[in-house]
C-alpha cells in the first residue's frame, strides 16, 4: 500500500468507524517510519502499550510485513476489547493471524516483558498507556531493551500539559544507563519519536524527503538535533537546507 493508499485508507475507513485519539499528522509519520525502517532492512515485531479500539494498532497492523507479529498490549475489558477485535477484523483482516493480544490491566505491576513476548525484538513500539512519570518510565525500562538496531519508540502525550510526567519520563530515561542510546530525533505535537543515536540523521532524512510531516524545522534538543514536524509556522526552512543541517 502506497502512501496514497494509505491516506485514503485513513480517510475513508479508519478515522470514520474507529474513535481515539491518534492524530492523522502521526499517521503520515508511522507510515514514513515504517516503511523507511523495511527498505533498509529494519527487522523485528511491532509493539503497542495501551490499545483501546485499535485506531493506532491497525495502522500498525496494515504497514507491517506479513511475518512479523504485532504485540497488542491493554486491559482488554469489555465491551472495548470486542469494539477492537471487530474493528480489527474488518480493517485489516490480514494481520489477524499474527496478532498477539495480551491483557495488562495495570502496567505498573510489570517488571519485564510479558512472558508472551519472549525472546521478542521490536522494530516499532509505541507507548500510550499510563501518562505518569512512574507509569511512563516503567513502560521505557521494560520495553525499550527489546529495540532492534534500527528500531523505534514513539511517546504519546510528551506535550500534552496533563501529562507532564511523560516528558520527564522520557528524559530521565534518555539520561538513564538504561536509555543512553536513545535519543529523541523527531516531534510531532501529540508525540516524540526515539530511536538508537546513529540512526537519527537517517530517519530525520527520511521524513523530510517524504514531504508527509508539514512545516520543518530543525532544534537543539536531548542528545542532538531534533526534527520538528508540522511546526506551528507558515514556513519554514528548505528541504536542501534541512537536509545540509542534518548531515
């Protein structure tokens, strides 16, 4: 599914039928990310922590190569787990055989991967359960170690000002010996996006050849540049200017 597609795939079925939160500029960026990390190379599983109807896990679902699981970690009371499961056999019907669900009524009790995904390694994880400083870095500690080389964490509610426990959450693990690899290289204004810290300048590259993130612009931020992604402003710097600022 092209990026054409793919939008009109979010357009037309998943943001129509499907509620949540999941905005379309972090669609776009999924679906860039994604598909970035399998022209490479990138291998591994697909994760998400704090499913509700499946808004961001179908999309995970219909980029994912067909081999690879996708590990849908939440409480899964009912009646949402059977509004995710008919949403999830509708709209991607493909996946479903390598769908993996796996009930976390309380992240906080985790202290590792769920027995479930061992031996797992993700390509793509993306946390939006608790949106506590605790909640929030005890989802970093546990999950974070299964990156594959290449792989990516995107944060839901980094700059939400409800939620400021997520974005001390991630600095302190970024600073952490635990999280000294990662570092944030993009940002949207619902999300940031982590990964290991050679692979910032290729995944920023990407974003901004895609034309899929709106107004650019490049900042200082925990580790090195950050690339930010549908920018308030009307303009911003040239595609060949951001590309010589990243390197």
């Amino acid at each position: 599914m092209d990026q054409v597609a793919f939008g009109a795939f979010f357009n037309e079925e998943l943001d129509f039928h499907v509620e949540g939160g999941f905005d379309k500029a972090d669609v776009l960026l999924f679906y860039v990310l994604l598909q970035t990390q399998q022209a490479a190379g990138v291998e591994g599983d697909l994760c998400e922590l704090g499913v509700h109807q499946g808004r961001s896990a179908i999309v995970l679902g219909k980029v994912k190569r067909p081999n690879e699981r996708l590990f849908c970690l939440g409480a899964f009371d009912e009646p949402e787990a059977g509004v995710f499961r008919a949403h999830a056999r509708r709209l991607m019907p493909e996946s479903l055989a390598t769908v993996v669900e796996i009930r976390v009524p309380e992240p906080m009790e985790l202290a590792g991967p769920p027995p479930a995904m061992e031996g797992a390694t993700l390509r793509f994880l993306h946390l939006d359960a608790g949106r506590g400083h605790r909640e929030m870095l005890n989802d970093l500690r546990n999950f974070a170690p299964l990156a594959a080389g290449g792989g990516i964490l995107a944060l839901e509610g980094v700059f939400d000002p409800m939620s400021p426990g997520v974005a001390s959450a991630m600095t302190a693990f970024c600073l952490s010996e635990a999280g000294q690899g990662f570092v944030p290289f993009a940002t949207t204004p619902a999300k940031a996006y982590l990964c290991h810290r050679p692979f910032a300048p290729f995944f920023q590259r990407a974003l901004v050849t895609s034309g899929a993130a709106g107004t650019l612009s490049l900042t200082d931020g925990l580790g090195g540049p950050v690339l930010v992604c549908f920018a308030r402003a009307e303009t911003g710097p040239s595609r060949d200017a951001l590309l010589a600022a990243i390197g």
